[in-house]
C-alpha cells in the first residue's frame, strides 16, 4: 500500500522482534484468546491501553471510545462486554479515564464541535451531577505568586481533571448497573469492577478507590470513590 509504507515497515520489525524474542509467539497467540481483564478506554492515541499495564496482545480485552463512556444504550460497548463476560470469562473490567481529555474539556466548556456534541451530553451530565464538586476543584500547585492568565488556566485544568476522575467512577458505576454485569453477579460468576485514571505527565495509573465484586457492594464503592484522593494513591 502506497500511502503507508512506514506503518508496513514498523509492523514488519514488530513481528520480527516478538519472533526473535518468543520464535512460537504468533502460534500461541493465534490458539487462544483468554484474558483476564477488559479495558474501557479513551480513544486519545496518548493511551495505548497494553502499554501502560505491561500486557501482551492476548492479555486484555479492549473498549475505546472518546472520553471512555459506557452508555445502556451503545451497543458497541455493550457487545464487548457481553462477549468478554460470557464468552471469555474475563474476571476484571476497568474503566480508565485520564487527566487532560480533549472530550471532557470539551464537554466541560461546552463548545460547538458537531456530532460529537451528541455523544459528550453524556460527561455534561457527569458535570451537572457534580457540577459543585467540579466547579470547586482547587489547582494543585503550590505556588503563590502565579499570573492571573496562568491561574486561571491552572483552575480550569483542576476541573477538567476532577470531572475526568468523576466521569471515570460513573461510567465504572453503568458498567455496575448494565444487564451484562448485573446477570453475572446474579450468576455467582466471578467479577470485578474497578475505575482508574491516567495521568499524561508520569504515565502512571492512580487508583481511583471503586472495585466492586457484586450489586450490594455499587453503592458504597461509589461513595468510597467520591471521597477518595487518587492523587495519593499511584498503582
């Protein structure tokens, strides 16, 4: 193909280093399909969901879509999930939002993007739930003698940031309440439901305090996230 030849040829010194490094790499992956985990995501191309948990292809089933929602009536992610926690047997479904994200900013200043817009009514109700939490968020710095341009570009950073946290714990919570997990439960299958966040300037994960393994545990999992501080508490 004509117009990506670099892409070809990356992928040709992939292949060729996962051979030179496990020669039955491709037979084993082709055998079997068998992972653990479920990964919701962002679709932002900074987050390379295997990456930043150090899993190989195989090793983790994988949902992306602009500012990781799970709605109950996306049938993309609600396929995924179904085909992973019936088919698979995954034992543990993460959302993952990260710091910094181009879709909740956008929700959050309410621009005019087109289609989109549609799809970020869903982090806009995010924010309206919370709007207090988000609109408080302090910016954290400790430095006082910063430019008035620069604080408020810090404040507004503070409550995309908190919004991305929120964001993330609620769409782990419609994972809770989604008829796929809620059968599974009731089953007595084996799953967990945890939310996490990415931070862009470290590459590190920070656990956002909700797991939850069945329907009695959403509600307090739920809590417990919001009073949670996952800035003290990198994975």
């Amino acid at each position: 193909m004509q117009d990506l030849p670099e892409l070809f040829e990356n992928n040709r010194r992939w292949a060729a280093r996962c051979v030179a490094a496990q020669p039955d790499f491709f037979d084993s992956l082709k055998a079997q399909q068998a992972p653990e985990y479920v990964w919701i995501g962002c679709s932002d191309s900074r987050v390379p969901a295997n990456e930043i948990v150090g899993l190989r292809p195989g090793e983790l089933f994988v949902h992306r879509n602009v500012a990781n929602v799970v709605v109950h009536s996306d049938l993309n992610c609600l396929s995924v999930l179904q085909y992973a926690v019936d088919v698979l047997r995954v034992r543990h479904i993460i959302v993952c939002g990260h710091y910094g994200c181009g879709g909740v900013r956008a929700a959050l200043e309410g621009g005019k993007l087109g289609l989109i817009d549609n799809w970020l009514r869903h982090v806009q109700d995010v924010h309206a739930q919370y709007r207090m939490e988000v609109d408080n968020a302090a910016p954290s710095t400790n430095s006082g003698a910063l430019a008035s341009s620069t604080s408020a570009g810090q404040a507004l950073e503070a409550r995309v940031n908190r919004l991305c946290e929120l964001n993330a714990i609620e769409q782990a919570v419609n994972v809770c309440k989604s008829t796929v997990v809620q059968d599974a439960w009731d089953r007595g299958q084996p799953l967990s439901v945890h939310a996490v966040v990415y931070a862009l300037d470290d590459g590190r994960l920070r656990d956002l305090g909700f797991t939850v393994t069945s329907q009695r545990e959403l509600r307090p999992g739920q809590v417990t996230a919001l009073n949670a501080r996952p800035q003290l508490r990198s994975v």
